[in-house]
C-alpha cells in the first residue's frame, strides 16, 4: 500500500528525531458552517534544535470554492516584530506588478519585492538574506520570501505570531530535497535577527 504525503513525512521526521504536530487524525474539525466544506491537513516539524523558533509547515486545504484551495510548505521563522507584509521572488523583466524598492542596486536588480505599504525592514531586507535566498531559489524555483504579521492560521504553531517564511506552493516530499531546504533555508535565517 502506498504511504501518504503525511505518512512520507511523519516517517522523515521520526527517522531524524525531529518532533511533529499534524491534524492528520481529525476527521472533521471544522465548527464554522461557512468552513463546513474545507477540509484542511498539516504537519508541522519544530526544529528548534537548529534554531530557535523554527518550523517546517505542510500545509493543504481544499474547498470546491472558487480561490478558497491553499497549499504551500516551508520554513517559518518567528520573529519578534513585523512592520510590513511583504513577499519577495525572483525577479522577471515582465513582471508589471507594483514593486517596494530597497535603494540597493543588487537587491532591485535580482528581486520583486512586493508589500502593504513602503516599509521595508532591513533585518529581512539586506544583501546577505537576498543573496542567499537566491541561492536556494535557484534549487527550487517557486520559492518565495514573505514576512508574515500576527497571523492567523488554524496551525497552531503559526496563530497569532509573526515570522518571515521561506515557502513554496507544493509539498517537498523528497528527502534529499527537505534535507537541501532545511540546511539553506536556516543559513537565512541565521542572518535575521
């Protein structure tokens, strides 16, 4: 019998010692009528043991709703203070979208940086993080770079805190793949204060 994607990664986590949290075992948790039609699914590793207030996310929600279907895995690093919600990805030269600029003519030049309003937080925001970022983004090419303020999330490692995130819009099941991400991703974040 084949193994789940959940199954893949409770396996990947116990193999390495890391402690998890999933809803994996709830049928239906949902108490909103409005939600009644979603069924979402996550497993979160803690890997504090690399670095304080770290989590890989899995998460996959699917609603027969028009836009209402998310998923994404990454790595979430919490942080104490967010002033702007932004996401940063690779730079095109079609890209039309509205983009913050930094003043820097490396991080302009390699990235779109998009955002609420025109703060732009330099401990995220700086060359090393970008240089590194582009690195990793380089080995998986749908990675984004976003900060995310007090949010508000169903997994409870996420609810109400702020973090900057690394993620991508799949579930990353190959081991060599989560062990390259967890390795990089935290080099990033080594450089966030």
């Amino acid at each position: 019998m084949e193994k789940t994607s959940i199954e893949i990664l409770e396996t990947f986590a116990k193999e390495r010692g890391i402690n998890y949290t999933t809803n994996s075992y709830v049928k239906d948790f949902s108490l909103n009528h409005s939600e009644r039609f979603i069924s979402s699914k996550f497993i979160v590793f803690n890997l504090n043991s690399i670095n304080k207030d770290l989590f890989f996310v899995f998460y996959d929600s699917f609603s027969p709703k028009a836009y209402a279907s998310v998923t994404y895995s990454g790595l979430f690093k919490k942080i104490s203070e967010c002033y702007n919600e932004i996401k940063i990805t690779k730079r095109y030269w079609f890209d039309l979208r509205k983009k913050l600029k930094s003043n820097d003519s490396y991080i302009d030049r390699k990235v779109t940086i998009i955002g609420d309003n025109d703060k732009i937080d330099r401990r995220i925001v700086n060359s090393g993080v970008i240089r590194n970022y582009i690195e990793i983004q380089e080995l998986f090419p749908a990675l984004e770079l976003e900060t995310i303020r007090k949010s508000e999330s169903i997994v409870p490692e996420l609810n109400g805190n702020n973090f900057v995130a690394i993620k991508t819009n799949s579930w990353i099941l190959e081991e060599k793949k989560l062990e390259l991400l967890i390795e990089e991703g935290s080099k990033i974040f080594t450089e966030i204060n």
